[in-house]
C-alpha cells in the first residue's frame, strides 16, 4: 500500500517495518506544555486504572517542565527510528510555536542521536522547520568553551548576512543551527547555560518588538534583508508569466532560507506592493512594469525640475540626487526618485547637510515602506531625525500641478504623508495610488 497508519512507540516501529525502507519521516515533539502533560497523567489514572497509568504517577508531582529529560527522550526516540531511514531519507521536525526551549532539545536531541542537519528555516510568526539526514555516528558531548565561541560567531554571521535587526527566536534557531552543523552538543541545561553565556559576551543593542542587533556590525552590512528579498520578488513577478502561488512561495523559500528566512508577513506584503491575484496565481502590476516606471520617473523627474524653476530655485542633479533644488550656492531641497521601498543600508537616510531631503516613490509601496521602518527602528530614528519626506508619486503630481509659490510649497509638502513619525503608517486620503 501506499500508506499505513501504525498507532506504535517510536521505540516499537523497528519491529513492524525493515530498516532502509522509509524515505520521509515527519516529527512534530510534544509540546513543553507541564499542566497538559500532569492533566493526561490525571485522567489516564482515573480513566484505565491499570499498571501502565500507575506509572505515569510520579508526573503529578512535577512542578516544571524538565528539558534535560525531554531531550533525553526524543534522542532516544530519533535514534529508534534513524535505521528505518533509506539512504537518501530525511527527517524533518516540524514546530508550530516560536519555543526557544524547544528548537535546542530537539536540534541537541537530533545531533546526539547522530542525524545531520541539512537545512532550516524559522520565523517567530510560524515556528521552525529542521531537516536531517541520518549519519549513523555519534560524538561526544562538545566542551563548555566551544559552544560559547561558536555561538558567538553564529550570532555575528546570522546578523552580518540579514543585515537588519532580527527577531530573538530566529536568532536562537541560527545558533542552534551552527551547533548541530557543528555537531556540537550536550546536556540541555549545560548547552543552554553556555549559550547564553555566548550571546552576554557580545554587546547587544535590544529594540522594540523583541529585535536584538550588533552594532560592531555597522561597517560589515550589505543592503537589509527586506530590501534583497523586495527587490527579488519584483523580478520574479517582472518575469512575465503568470506564477501560481504555491509555485512561487516555493521558488522563494528555496532560495532565502536558514538564517535568510523571511517573515510570511512581510512575503504577503512584497507581493500585494508589486502584484495582483486572481486567488491562485500572481502576476505584474502593469505600473510595475520596469520600462513603465522608468518613464513614469523620467517624466516626474523633469515635471519636478520645471516646478524648481517656477519657484526660482536653481535646478540641478548629481551629487548622488536625481533633482536638487539651490539658492545662494547652497541646496535647500533634495530629491531622490525610487520605484522601490527600498533604503539601503542607511545610506539613503544620512544627513544632508541642512538640505531638506525627500524620497519620491509609487503610493502601492507606503504600506511597505511603513514595514521595513517598523522592522528596522534604526531606519526609523535616522529617517526621523534626519528630517526626511516620503512623497508619493501622486502627491508630487498634484503639487506640480498646484503650487504657485514656495510658500505654498512648503505648506502642501507634507499634506499627504506616506509615513509618519517612528515609521506608523498614516492615510490622509481614501484609496491608494500606483
């Protein structure tokens, strides 16, 4: 048949099915839930009264949940069932809550038991997934020394590559990752003391919303995670055919995963800013359409040039702006034309020496830029401070089309915000705009 089900230990399905023939085996630990667990133990007493529930007993009496226990027993599990595995089979561990405690059991259980990690991915939406192979040997347990150092380095090279603040769990998941990468591993409590031990060493900048970064990292980044991964979903869209939805989340994830693991959220978003569904398929904004916006932002950037010059300001470009506005040999208005949400690695947010700087991008990217803002408090307190506008291709069209004077300029600027302070997402006016 092509499935059975077997209501067995994991200890007893050596005895049902030969080793080397099971290609795929889906694991989902119990959860370190101690009442569910005492609950089951109260009810199963009262329920069966026989000698097996008798020995479930002393579960009563525990009044927290014992993690060096759980690891010993899902390795004693994981290895029961490692020799039922082909030679190219996989065990993957699913879990649906963000647990710390519970990614370390089970990757600590995992290497103890001699598995492989080949791939995973986390995010504090929707929990981890791991992916092992079976290797059929054992190590010993790793020294305290070792485990500190490496988490350390784990820590600084999963933030190096997201280039962003992340969230605590993801990170979590990434240094017990290189440990079973590694196979480094050991008793739970000693594991986890040393990696705690391994992220006091470094000195962490805690943000809001539970992000944690590394300021050492400043000088090290690349462009932020969510403006890579932005920036790819538009060129998959742009591709031309229409991509069913399962077909392109699949494309997606396979290429940014492990430490790269986006938020589903934030995926959901990128899409619904560059593309429209019908329920199954995505496709293209046709405003999205990369020759579009380019002429759209030739022709915005020439209409804003003429309006510098009604206003008698002298218009230039260069200097890293596509239209500067100056009077008296000084620039007092600073343009920068985007059709992405994307800043950069803060580039785009440095001060510009007492100019009023201003980023003009298409309206379908304020829900996203508002994102990457919250995501990044550090973008949002430089963007703050540094005294930056967010115009909307709309809103520049109507100021070109309204403005008499530098007054009313400076007046109607900020009238249609497409983000306010610390990054909240304000709407001024109904609808959106491409």
């Amino acid at each position: 048949p092509a499935y059975f089900l077997l209501p067995a230990a994991a200890r007893d399905l050596p005895r049902h099915l030969p080793p080397g023939s099971v290609s795929l085996i889906l694991a989902d630990p119990p959860r370190p839930d101690g009442v569910f667990w005492a609950l089951s133990a109260l009810w199963a007493n009262w329920l069966w009264d026989t000698p097996v529930s008798h020995a479930l007993r002393p579960l009563l009496g525990r009044r927290r949940f014992e993690w060096d226990w759980h690891q010993e027993a899902l390795r004693a599990a994981l290895a029961a069932v490692a020799p039922l595995l082909t030679p190219e089979g996989h065990l993957v561990v699913l879990l649906a809550e963000p647990n710390e405690d519970l990614v370390a059991a089970t990757s600590q259980a995992a290497t103890a038991a001699g598995y492989e990690l080949v791939g995973w991915g986390a995010s504090s939406e929707v929990g981890c997934q791991l992916a092992w192979r079976w290797r059929g040997e054992t190590v010993p347990p790793a020294p305290r020394d070792t485990v500190i150092r490496a988490t350390g380095e784990a820590f600084r090279e999963c933030l190096r590559q997201r280039a962003e603040p992340s969230h605590r769990f993801l990170l979590h998941t990434a240094v017990h990752a290189d440990l079973a990468y590694r196979r480094l591993h050991g008793p739970f409590s000693a594991v986890v003391q040393a990696v705690q031990a391994g992220w006091e060493g470094l000195e962490l900048e805690p943000l809001e919303e539970g992000l944690l970064w590394l300021p050492a990292l400043e000088g090290e980044m690349g462009l932020p995670l969510a403006d890579r991964l932005e920036e790819r979903i538009w060129s998959l869209l742009a591709e031309g055919a229409p991509w069913e939805t399962e077909a392109l989340l699949v494309a997606l994830y396979g290429e940014w995963n492990g430490p790269l693991t986006p938020d589903p959220s934030f995926v959901s978003l990128c899409l619904r800013s560059y593309g429209e569904t019908d329920g199954r398929t995505w496709r293209l904004r046709e405003e999205d359409v990369p020759d579009r916006r380019r002429e759209e932002i030739e022709g915005l950037r020439r209409d804003l040039e003429a309006l510098g010059r009604r206003l008698r300001f002298r218009v230039a470009r260069g200097r890293g702006w596509d239209v500067r506005w100056r009077e008296k040999g000084r620039d007092l208005y600073l343009f920068r034309f985007s059709p992405t949400a994307s800043l950069g690695a803060l580039g785009v947010l440095r001060a510009a020496g007492g100019a009023r700087p201003c980023l003009v991008l298409p309206g379908g990217r304020a829900e996203l830029l508002a994102a990457k803002l919250r995501r990044d408090p550090r973008l949002a307190r430089a963007a703050w401070e540094a005294g930056w506008q967010f115009i909307k291709f709309r809103h520049l069209r109507r100021l070109v089309a309204e403005v008499k004077s530098r007054r009313m300029f400076d007046v109607l600027l900020g009238l249609d915000p497409m983000v306010g302070p610390r990054g909240v997402q304000i709407q001024l006016f109904p609808g959106g705009e491409p």
